[in-house]
C-alpha cells in the first residue's frame, strides 16, 4: 500500500529536474511512496527528464502551479500527499521526517499535516544570499503569523482526505495559493498542523535581482488576489499603502549604495521585494477584470 505520494509541478525545469528527482529517488523513507510529476505545458524537456527516472508524468497544458499540484493530487494514490518544487532538492531523511512528525498516538488528535524547513542552495549570488538573510521560506515563521499561517509549498504535506475536502489549491491565484489552502483548511479541520524541522529541503533561489523581482511582483499580484477573496477578513485601506509607499521611499536611500556586508544587502533586498510586491498589488488591484474575478 502507498503510504504517501509526491508531488513535482515543473515548467521549463529540465535543468534542475534531474537533480531533484534523484534526490527523491534515494530517499531513506521505509514506507512506499510514489513520485508524481506534473508537466505544466513545458516547452522544454521537463517530460522527458521525468520520464527517464520511470516516475509518473502527467502533462497538462500550462495552468499554472496550484492547479499542476491539483493534478498531481487527482491521481495520487497516497493517503499522505507531499509537495516540493522542481527547483528543489529534498535532503535524504525529507519525507521520512516528515511522516514521523504526522503519526498520532491512540490518544492523540489526528494530525492533518506537516511542513518543514527550506534552506538556499548554492547561494551564491547577492539576491540569493538575501533570500537567506530574511529566511524567505521559513515555514515555521510564516505559520507563526497570528491571523493566516501557512507553509510553503516546496516543503509540505497534508493528509489526502483533507485536501479533497478543501477542494484542493485554488487555480485562479498566480501565488499565494498555499496561504489561501492553508487557511481554508484550518476553518473546517480541527487537527493540529505541525513544524517538522529534520524535514529539510533546500531550494535554488532567484539568482540575480531581475529573477527576484519578477517572482516578487509575482507575490505581490497573489497577495492582492488573496485580499480581494478575503475580503472581510482583510481591510486593507489607503493609509496602509501610503505607509508601504513611505517605507519603499525610506529604503530606497540606502538601496542603490553596492551591498559590504549584511545590512546593506538587506537594505537593497528589502527595496527590491517590496517595491515589486508594491507594483504587483496595485496593478492587480486596480485591474477591474481581476476584481471580478473575485
């Protein structure tokens, strides 16, 4: 019987597939599991890099990420469903840790899932390196926060049963999917979500500025997706902007001097991430067809 299933969304990935797959290929896991990529409409050799490793390809055309994940779950056969990115390189003990930190005794509540650390790659780059300065997917940080925990999706697990109940990822998010998941999971489930922290990956990050722009722009247009579909629970007014406006403008006097050690890096990182989240969400948010949408 599959214990647990695990699941790759890649588009254009065959370059860092392989590695990927290989890694989850030797893990230490003695429960079966199986490995599920998902080819969101690559144009490059993603389904062919999947498929000589002999783990399931499934091939759509490109919907984006949540609803690759959402494929990839229609035809898993776990009872545990795992998630990292194509990007990612799962250490050896990843999906063993995380299945130890789920198991429930007799007397416990039964557990509805995990999420584990992810830490940069070769991160060699100064966008990289400030990936890691701010710990940019930290999942127990992000499942600290007061109102809407979550855990990112390159380091995840949740019981089947659970996602099916919730409907799986919402497709019409560019980012912020996991969060809006999460959330909506934790308002019908009552079963404790945990922090695994010996379930490691670690991830390629954005490796120059206009890569880390472009994703955070990203996280910026999902962000406001995710405030419009939450909107009673969200108030966002004009003076929070006008005070994101001000700490962009605050940033920005630092931002443009060559990073020489950690503080400048972060000054011109932070300039970076929140001026193109800033863009994204208003663009997203004035953008009357997204309204509608939601």
């Amino acid at each position: 019987m599959t214990l647990a299933s695990v699941v790759v969304p890649a588009f254009n990935a065959e370059k860092t597939l392989a590695e990927c797959l290989n890694a989850l290929r030797n893990q230490d896991c003695e429960d079966a599991f199986e490995i599920v990529v998902v080819d969101d409409g690559s144009n490059d050799g993603t389904a062919a890099v999947g498929q000589s490793f002999r783990v399931r390809v499934i091939r759509q055309h490109n919907k984006g990420a949540g609803a690759a994940r959402n494929a990839g779950m229609a035809v898993a056969r776990g009872k545990w469903i795992a998630f990292t990115d194509a990007d990612c390189v799962p250490s050896r003990s990843w999906l063993r840790s995380l299945l130890s930190a789920t198991r429930s005794s007799s007397s416990e509540q039964e557990k509805i899932g995990a999420g584990g650390r992810t830490i940069g790659l070769d991160s060699a780059t100064e966008a990289a390196q400030f990936c890691d300065l701010i710990g940019s997917l930290d999942a127990e940080r992000h499942l600290a926060h007061p109102k809407f925990p979550f855990a990112p999706s390159s380091n995840l697990m949740y019981r089947k049963s659970v996602l099916e109940e919730a409907g799986g990822f919402d497709e019409r998010y560019v980012s912020y999917e996991a969060c809006d998941l999460h959330n909506r999971i934790l308002k019908k489930q009552s079963g404790p979500f945990v922090y695994a922290p010996r379930a490691v990956v670690f991830h390629r990050h954005r490796a120059d500025w206009k890569g880390f722009w472009r994703q955070q722009y990203s996280y910026g247009k999902g962000y406001a997706q995710f405030v419009m579909h939450h909107r009673d629970e969200c108030r966002w007014t004009i003076a929070d902007e006008l005070r994101e406006w001000a700490d962009i403008g605050r940033l920005s006097l630092s931002a443009w001097r060559a990073p020489r050690n950690e503080r400048s890096l972060y000054a011109r990182g932070m300039f970076v991430k929140k001026f193109a989240q800033r863009v994204g969400f208003v663009a997203t948010q004035l953008n009357r067809r997204e309204r509608t949408r939601w």
